[in-house]
C-alpha cells in the first residue's frame, strides 16, 4: 500500500480560481501520460523535472479540462517520490471530473495526511516537522504560524537530537568501560555523568514548561467573561468581536447560555466566552446557564471579571473572586464613562494588590488596548516577539518529554545511591527511546496512522 501512486485534490473542493490535483508515487509520470495531452506534444515522461507544460487532460477520448502540469522528479519532492501536480480550473464538478480520470488511470485516492506520512517514511522530514506541517495549516494568528514555522525548519528535531547525542556517547562510554576495563576507566565518570544529567534535566524541564505558552500560541487563551447580572458582560463581548454578536439589553439575566466567539487582538488569539450572570436565582433556566458560567470559569486560562461601576464591587463579587483566586484575573470596570473608580480601593477589598484593575466602557469602546496591553503582560512577558524559544505546542510531544525526564531522575538517583554503572545505562537508554519517539525514531505504524489520520485530505 505504501508504494501505490496516491492522488488527491490538495485544494479546498469548492468553487475557486484553480484547483490542484496532486500525484506522488512510482506511477505518477506513467499516469500522467495516459491522462494528459500537452500542447507541444511532449508525454509527461518526457517533460524535464520542475518543468510546467499547458495541455488538456482528457479521458474516454473526451478533453475534460484545459490545465498546467507541472512535473517533480525524485528525490526532490515533498513525499521524495516522483510527483506530478494538475492545476485545473476551479469547482467541484471539473475537479472532481479531473481526479476521477487521474484514478482510473491507475492511482488510489490518498487518505488524509497520506503525502505527509509518505514525507516522514521516506526521510524528508521527522515526526515533529510532520505535525508542524499540520499545525500551520491550522493556524490561527501570527504567532502560531511562527511558532510552527520555527518546528518545521527543525528546531525541535535539533534539540531533541542533540540531547540523543549526550545520552548515547555516556552509554557507548559505560558499555566500553564495562567490557573492556583496562583501557576504559570509570574513575571520575560518575561526577561528570552526574552533570551532563543535570543539564539535561534542565533542559527538558524548559521544554516541558514551554508547553504552557505554546499551547496558548496554538490554541488560544481560553477566556471566561464572567461578572454579575448587567454589568455589561455582552457589551464587552460585542466590542472585542466589533460585531453585535451578543444580545444585549438592560434587563438583568438576558444571557441565559454560554456563548463562544474566537478573536484575534494583535494576534493573541481569545477562545471567548460570554456567560450568564452569576447571582441566586430561583428561574430555573437561568440557574442551568449560571451553573455553566462556573464550570466555565473552572476551565479557563484566563477570566475577565466585569463590574459595573455605577453600582460598585458587592460583596456577591468579593464571593466570586474569592472562588478565583488562584486563576488568572483580570478586573474590568465597565461604564466608567458614567462613573470614575478608584483601582486601589478595589484591590484592597478583594484583598490582592497584584491583580490588575482597568477602567472600560462598552459603550464608549474605550480600555479595550489597555486590555490588549495587559494580556501580552500577563501571559508572554510584555511581548509576543518568541524570538529563540522552542514552544512544543503537542500534548505528545510534552508526555514523552515527561517520561524521558523521569528516566533521567532515575539515573541521577541510581548516581547518588551509588549502584552499579549498568543501572545507568537502563534508565539512559529509556530517556533515549522517549526522546526518539519525539521525532519519529522506531515509532510504531499504529501511532503513525493515528497521526496522520488528524491532517486534512491532500496534505
């Protein structure tokens, strides 16, 4: 099955300028050949490599489409298989009209993530270059698309590699040693050991932490706007989105259900939330959608607590922030184009000099960049320039960084017991595996397919 010619339209298939069809295996020339006719009659098996020819393709004797072929021999392709690519006119009837010919003339639809995993089988790239190929497809800012470019060219596989090194040579070295003692001395090898473990330690903890920010990077803050009946929760949803998304009245428990909008602020990414105000209510509906806006607030990366300032800090939102203390709080004053607030005196009844206070209106769309300012300051350092920072931004890359740091810890705690110094290699050569399963080194095919299967078709 890994050597069939595979074909997939790598476009979107909906109406469009052009539509791409791609080809990749041991057949695609051959295929080209029986569907397309170029211009200057020159067969595709002809045609130089990185070469585009204009023709027709046809099938049953009939032209479907007038097109641009453009032929890639091997290696040096994506798959590093020989490749041909169609671009037809756009739309779903001549795209789907073009594959189909493609198809009878001997390839097999690809399934989704097929030209990837071909790419990572064949060597072109390691299993983390692979997922950053899908995390660009579905990034969501600036930010995340850096963050994932940054993967692609290797940066990850760079690192991880580099600490394969270290553990493999301390290995090779231990083993020497043991089977050939007279011209290999251990005298001293603990203590340095002990180092390079140390630093190694170091250096998968930052990359574990990295985590945090490079899942934020990818997926987005999730963001609970929470606050008491009224205060102006919707208001400041509507304004973030700069649409009239949520309704909004002066009625007290209008919001009934949690709402959820995605937005881009100068490229951090908010996974929204709008939810019900939160106070006792014996309206049974109402109660259903103030439990929600709790559960929502447990789940969240970051709440904005609204309070309205003609009315004050009550004592029902004291009770609320005090449920949240330990998550991360902004405090947003609405209608302070009504009434003036005093930040200090606010956080000293909630007790927490650290959290921040900003003065908005809704209704005026002022303090929105004051919010902006305060986000960037809260969850990446005042700026959203990464610069050298490996951000791993998947959850299995982060387990398997996990384990291969307990490996690690096991050996430092053999070193400090004193056990022999085959006990090292055992718990060295665990960190190993794990660190190579980060990239892809003897990874198992149903983990492979598993993988893959999540990338869209023709990718």
């Amino acid at each position: 099955m890994e050597h069939d010619t595979i074909a997939a339209v790598a476009t979107g298939l909906s109406a469009s300028g052009i539509s791409i069809i791609r080809v990749s295996g041991d057949a695609a020339f051959e295929i080209g050949d029986a569907v397309f006719r170029a211009a200057s009659g020159k067969k595709v098996s002809e045609m130089e490599s990185f070469k585009a020819a204009y023709g027709f393709i046809e099938a049953d004797g009939k032209t479907i489409d007038e097109v641009l072929l453009l032929k890639m021999k091997a290696p040096h392709t994506y798959t590093r298989e020989d490749v041909i690519e169609i671009d037809c006119h756009g739309g779903i009837v001549v795209t789907r009209a073009v594959l189909d010919a493609v198809i009878a003339a001997g390839a097999r639809p690809a399934e989704p993530g097929e030209f990837t995993k071909r790419a990572f089988l064949n060597g072109r790239i390691d299993l983390t270059q692979a997922e950053a190929v899908s995390d660009i497809i579905a990034a969501k800012s600036s930010l995340a698309l850096k963050n994932s470019l940054r993967q692609l060219r290797g940066d990850v596989k760079e690192k991880i590699a580099g600490l394969r090194e270290i553990i493999l040579s301390k290995t090779a070295f231990i083993e020497a040693a043991l089977d050939d003692p007279e011209h290999f001395s251990l005298e001293g090898f603990p203590e340095e050991l002990e180092a390079d473990v140390d630093k190694m330690i170091e250096e998968i903890s930052v990359l574990i932490k990295s985590n945090d920010n490079g899942r934020i990077i990818s997926e987005g803050i999730a963001t609970v706007i929470l606050g008491r009946p009224n205060a102006g929760k919707s208001s400041l949803l509507n304004v973030i989105l700069g649409e009239e998304r949520a309704i909004v009245t002066d009625i007290a428990g209008t919001t009934r259900d949690t709402l959820e909008e995605t937005v881009v602020l100068d490229g951090i990414v908010l996974r929204m939330t709008d939810t019900a105000g939160i106070r006792d209510t014996h309206d049974r509906i109402e109660r259903i959608g103030v439990d929600r806006a709790r559960a929502a607030a447990q789940e969240a990366d970051l709440i904005l607590y609204v309070v309205d300032a003609t009315v004050g800090l009550t004592g029902e939102d004291i009770g609320i922030l005090e449920m949240l203390r330990d998550k991360k709080c902004i405090i947003l004053v609405n209608k302070t184009d009504v009434e003036d607030f005093d930040a200090a005196s606010i956080r000293e009844k909630i007790g927490d000099r650290s959290v921040p206070v900003i003065g908005i209106s809704a209704a005026k769309n002022t303090g929105i960049d004051d919010l902006k300012k305060c986000i960037t300051d809260m969850f990446f350092a005042g700026s959203l320039d990464i610069n050298d920072e490996i951000c791993i931004t998947n959850v299995r890359q982060k387990n398997l960084l996990i384990e291969a740091k307990k490996s690690l810890e096991a050996v430092k705690a053999s070193l400090s017991a004193g056990m022999p110094e085959d006990f090292y290699s055992i718990d060295l050569m665990a960190a190993y595996t794990s660190l190579g399963l980060i990239t892809g080194d003897n990874v198992e095919d149903d983990l492979a397919d598993r993988i893959f299967s999540e990338f869209c078709m023709g990718k």
